[in-house]
C-alpha cells in the first residue's frame, strides 16, 4: 500500500456486475468511489446506494470509447479529490460466440475497441496524474480467457489476452515510478455480461447465463479478493482455484490441457 497515499478508487463500467460489486466492496473499507458508467441510471444508482450507507462516491458519464471521456472522467476525480488512489478499467463486453472465419469484422472491431482499447485510454489518461504524484494503483480486469482460450470465442480470446500482455508490461514500466498493476483474470461467475452480447445466436445467451450460475464464487466474492490484491499490490489475480490448476497445465502438458478445454462447459 505504500504506492498508495490516497483513498479514492475510480472505477469504469461501475453500473453493474463486477464493477458495481467493487464499488461496495472499496466503499466499506472507507473508500471514496468515482462510479464511471455509459449507463447513467445504472451508474447514478450505485453512487446513491453506497452515500445511503453514508459511503462517499459520486457518478460520472463515462464511455470508454472515448478518450475525451476518460480525460474528463480524471479531471473531475483531480477536482473534487486531493489525488487518485486507485483506478480499475472494468468496463467490457462479451461476443457472442461463432468460428473464427465467420465472425463479422465489425464485432472484432467493437470487442477490441472496448475490451482492449478502453483499457488503454483509461491507462493513458491516469498514469500521467500517478506520475505526479510519485504512486498510484491501476487494476486492469481481464479475463481467464486471456490464458486459457475457449473455442468458439476467438475475439474475446484476443481482446483479454491483450489486456494481459499489456498490464505485464505497465507492471514493469510503472515499478519503477512507484505505481502497482494488477490484472483480473475471472473465470465465468454470476454477472449481466451476457446483456452485453451482438446478435447472439439462437440459445447462446441462455447457454452463457447457465455456465455462469454454476460458478461457485460471486461477483462480491472477486470484488473482495481485489481490494486485497491491491492492498498487497499482488500482480495476477485469478479468483477461481481451478483455473490455476488449468494454467499450469497449459505450461506443463498440452495435451491433457487441449483435452480438458475441449470439454469446459460453455465450448
């Protein structure tokens, strides 16, 4: 926590699911919450929920296709607070699942726009404000996807994965100044992503929610395991126990590892 001076934790996506669950999860440990959404009812109802339990957070419109979005979203954070502790790029969207070949360009293009560049923008619009102030923490939520990749989901793979490879590298770029990383890698858990889908097929959506309700952790579990990761400035976090077992696999036996993704539920 030493990279930490400020208790102000910024959150996109914050409207619903995962993000909504951070929101309380920081909040009860005395946080202040910028509640950051493209879903101004959604994000207004978080920030109202959590001040009804005398939390302190406000709502801020926020799209993260937008850089202007993101810039204004850190200005008022700059305004209404002495600094930024912590920022978590939540926001996302899930594809709807298809081979790799007949997968519209268009929905590549909206999964990476938002899943992988949104978490740019935010990362470039906040590292400059924990620069100066010599320490900061930035959460990037990924995906178990990232690692072990499920058939039929080529563009989410990829668009998770990157989100990976880009927070290793912020891990060693932002060290040196004093600011932690950390990634979420989720296996599937009880959330509205699916809501989230382009054109899903027939059954898709229905399929997605059923694997999700099986989960044995819920969204205010993971919630809970990322403030303390960030209080540990702990770098990957996989919030399921299995998918550790599953990524050693990929790195271990190959073979076993493409046998058991082949029958992982949602395939």
């Amino acid at each position: 926590m030493s990279s930490i001076a400020h208790q102000t934790v910024v959150i996109t996506g914050a409207g619903s699911g995962l993000g909504r669950a951070m929101a309380h999860a920081f909040s009860k440990q005395g946080w202040s919450v910028a509640v950051a959404d493209i879903n101004i009812e959604a994000g207004e109802q978080v920030a109202t929920e959590i001040k009804a339990v005398k939390g302190e957070a406000f709502f801020q419109h926020c799209d993260v296709r937008k850089e202007t979005d993101l810039q204004q979203l850190r200005d008022r954070c700059l305004n209404q607070w002495e600094g930024i502790g912590v920022l978590i790029n939540n926001a996302g969207v899930v594809s709807s699942m298809g081979s790799t070949e007949l997968t519209p360009m268009s929905e590549w293009e909206r999964l990476l726009d938002i899943n992988l560049l949104g978490v740019v923008r935010g990362c470039a619009a906040f590292t400059p404000a924990f620069k100066a102030q010599q320490g900061g923490h930035i959460v990037n939520i990924a995906s178990i996807a990232g690692i072990i990749s499920l058939d039929k989901f080529a563009n989410y793979n990829a668009s998770k994965a990157a989100v990976i490879a880009l927070s290793e590298t912020l891990r060693i770029e932002l060290g040196k100044k004093n600011i932690g990383v950390t990634v979420v890698c989720p296996s599937l858990f009880k959330t509205n992503l699916p809501d989230s889908m382009v054109n899903p097929r027939e059954g898709q959506h229905e399929k997605v929610s059923q694997a999700m309700a099986r989960s044995s952790i819920s969204a205010d579990d993971i919630a809970r395991k990322v403030v303390n990761a960030v209080r540990k400035n702990q770098f990957y976090l996989l919030p399921h126990r299995h998918t550790w077992l599953v990524w050693w696999l990929k790195r271990s036996s190959v073979w076993l590892y493409e046998r058991i993704i082949s029958r992982w539920p949602i395939s």
